[in-house]
C-alpha cells in the first residue's frame, strides 16, 4: 500500500451504491484520497468509517457543481445508472447516462482532470434494442468522441455483477422467498456470466495509473456462463427454498413484462425484456477469476436465515 497523497484524489459519481461502496473501499485502501460527489449525502453514512474519504453533497448532476468539488482530482469516475426508468419513453435513461456523461467529461475539461473511468454495460449500444442498452451505448459513443484529447477515458462493460447487497440475486432471494411453491421466470433462457463485484472494481482501481488501459474499453464476465433460470434456481437451493421454477415461452414473458410494468418498483418491465433479448456474456476476453459458487453462498444463505454448508471451489 502506498501512503496517502492527496495529490492522487479521485471523485466518484454514484460512490454510495453497491458498486460504489466497494469501490470506494478499495480506493482508500490502495492509498487514494476519495471524494463522493452526492446528490443524497444521507445514503453514503455507511462510508464514513473509511479513511482519506470526504462526501461532498451536490445540488445537480451538472458540469458546474461537479467541477467544483472535483477540483484538482487525479480522476472522475462515473457509476450513476439506472435499470428502469419512472416513464417508457427512454427520456430518463437517455438523461441520466448520457446526460451525467456529458456533464462528467465537461467537468474534466474544466477542471483539467486528465482521467474519465465510465460504468457502462455489456451489450451497450446506440443501436440496441431496448432503452436501456442503447443510452449506454450512446454515452460510451458521447466519451469516445469527445474533442478534449488531454483527457484519458476508461470504460468498463460488465455482464450482471454479483456481490454481497447486489440487486440481482438478492431481489430473486426477496421474490422466492413469499412465491406459493413455484415462480413464473420470465425470459428462463437468456445467458449471463456473472462477474464478482471484486473483481469488476479491482479492474478500476487499476486501471486509474495504467497508461495500457488509456481509452479503452473492457468487457467484463466471470469464469461460468448460466442461464437465468438455472441462476433462479441457484438462488432457490441456497436460500433452501423448496421452488419450482417454471420458464415463461416468450408471448408470456412479454405478457409479464407489460404487466409488471405497472407494479410499483418495476420488478420487471418492457425494457428489461427488450435487454434480456441478448445474452450478456462475452466472447473474447479473459474472464474474471472470481466464481458464483465461491461467493453467493456467503450473502444468500445468511439473508435467508438458511442452514446451509459449503465448499468454496
């Protein structure tokens, strides 16, 4: 570990959430002076046990207010994202990822921060078929060509991330624990390859001095590919919940996602659907060494209160 130097601070957009946390943690335990740049200053109360971190509230998400607490920063990190979106028109997606993008990288001309990490997605694309991946797609497209050549970008696009306080196994432990005997799964088949929140922000943490990294982009997926259904069912044994999972064909999928739609928190919309449409797995690239089986046992057995021995592999 390298000592302190305040000359190497980082700012971070989106630091009090799941990735965020993690991320922040690593930071300062790698020597770095933190920043957490937050519209909710009351959410990050977690991360006040962290040395050499300050949370700095913000009124906006806009060039001005983050250049002013970003100031003299060695890099910006962006993590802000959303899954769904209040309305179904792409208006929030596209204000948030591309709209936040935009404000961070003016921030970095304006303050001279010669470094931009940008959470994305795997499968992002200006062109791709739901709101979701498209306004990732497009943000990425936003970094890639914007003028200031003094400012050096690295994006990461990971498949589902997976982690103790994650949002992807977690919610399906919270659904098959109150479902009578059996689940309904939209889109069972859909492909996934879920990489370790460790490894995902060890990657970053990395990336911030490794001039090799420097206006690149990274697909990130763990060692083993899965299907949805057989990452629900995972979940159910873990958890020992006695369910039966049931695949929806997919006029039935559509059916609940226009359903679920309405529900409030949106557990499964029209544009997760359209998302779900590609595998989100990588094709070419070494994989994060980090496995499903050596860590989800951890977190899900112990939120559900289950019995459960295991072997990490």
């Amino acid at each position: 570990m390298r000592m302190i130097n305040d000359s190497l601070s980082v700012a971070i957009l989106g630091g009090s959430g799941f990735v965020g946390s993690e991320l922040c943690a690593q930071l300062t335990a790698a020597g770095y002076s933190v920043r957490v740049l937050t519209r909710h200053p009351q959410k990050c109360r977690h991360l006040k046990v962290l040395p050499s971190l300050t949370i700095l509230p913000l009124a906006k998400y806009q060039a001005k207010t983050i250049r002013q607490h970003a100031s003299g920063c060695h890099a910006l990190i962006n993590l802000i994202g959303i899954l769904n979106e209040k309305g179904n028109n792409g208006k929030q997606f596209h204000d948030i990822h591309v709209g936040i993008t935009r404000e961070a990288l003016n921030a970095c001309e304006q303050a001279s921060i010669p470094r931009l990490l940008q959470m994305s997605a795997l499968n992002a694309d200006a062109d791709g078929p739901s709101y979701y991946l498209s306004s990732k797609g497009k943000a990425e497209n936003y970094i890639k060509t914007f003028t200031d050549e003094s400012i050096n970008y690295t994006i990461f696009r990971p498949s589902v991330i997976f982690g103790e306080n994650d949002s992807f196994l977690n919610r399906f432990a919270d659904l098959l624990k109150i479902v009578p005997g059996f689940m309904p799964l939209a889109c069972p088949n859909a492909r996934f390859a879920p990489v370790f929140v460790g490894d995902v922000v060890k990657r970053m943490v990395q990336s911030i001095d490794d001039k090799s990294t420097f206006n690149q982009a990274y697909d990130l997926c763990g060692p083993h590919t899965y299907t949805l259904k057989e990452l629900v069912q995972y979940t159910a044994n873990i958890c020992g919940y006695k369910r039966v999972i049931i695949g929806l064909p997919d006029f039935l999928s559509r059916l609940q996602a226009s359903i679920f739609e309405y529900i409030p928190g949106k557990p499964f919309s029209k544009d997760n659907y359209k998302s779900l449409q590609i595998d989100s797995v990588c094709e070419q690239c070494e994989p994060c060494p980090t496995s499903l089986q050596a860590i989800a046992p951890t977190y899900l057995s112990r939120s559900a209160g289950a019995n459960f021995s295991y072997n990490p592999e």
